[in-house]
C-alpha cells in the first residue's frame, strides 16, 4: 500500500523527468543561446486536467514564452504524454530557488488532496471512486 506523501514525491518527481524529457526535446530543436535565454531557469509547477504550468522567473520571459514557444513546447510535451495536453507559463518572483519551492508545494497539496479523496470515498464504501482517485 502506497501513502499519501509517496504518491506525491512520485507525482513530483514524474513531472520533473517529463519536463527534463521535454527541455530535451527542445534543446535539440533551437540554438543553444535560444534554450540558455528561455528555458533554463523554467520548472513545472503542476500539471492539472493536462494544462501543464511552468514557472518562469519574469513577466519579460513569460510573454515570450507564450507568443514564440507555446506550440512547441505543447506538441514536445504532447509526444512524451501520448495525448492532447496545453501549457501556461506562470511568473513566480525570486528565480529558481522560489519555482521550485513553489512547485514542490503545489504538487505536495496536490498528493494530499488525492489521497483525501480517496480515502474518503473508500470509506463511504464508494470503492469504484475510491480506486480511480488512487491512480
């Protein structure tokens, strides 16, 4: 039996190697001084209902994000996940150490809410939604 908190490190760290997976991808598709300007200091967030957010350390580097990468990175992370999936690029102040500070607390509350569910819903006796929650 799984705890709450594993789920939540092994939902982390899967969407920390999928953005690795996809920063890769992206790295060998643009000019080495493209990817160090706009991707290097970017981390995902979270990702809710396939809307992946990725933190980026300024409003200058979010607005181009979005009009010059947006569909490239949408169809990287599309290849890797095998479905139809969008992107947002989130501002979060402070730079690197606040991203991912922010991101593991998202994903964290994230694990906890899930296993909230789950355990409610087994225990009303709810077993079909308790076990889908669980995944």
């Amino acid at each position: 039996m799984t705890s709450d908190s594993q789920l939540g490190a092994e939902s982390r760290t899967n969407l920390k190697e999928l953005w690795r997976a996809a920063l890769g991808e992206l790295q060998l598709a643009m000019p080495k001084a493209n990817y160090d300007t706009w991707f290097k200091e970017t981390y995902v967030v979270s990702e809710e209902d396939d809307v992946f957010c990725i933190g980026v350390p300024n409003a200058f580097a979010r607005e181009w994000l979005e009009n010059k990468y947006r569909g490239q990175v949408r169809s990287s992370l599309q290849r890797l996940v095998g479905r139809t999936v969008d992107v947002r690029f989130i501002t979060v102040p402070g730079g690197q150490g606040a991203v991912r500070e922010v991101a593991e607390l998202i994903l964290q509350a994230r694990g906890e809410w899930q296993g909230l569910l789950t355990q409610y819903f087994l225990e009303r006796g709810d077993v079909a939604h308790g076990a889908q929650r669980s995944r």
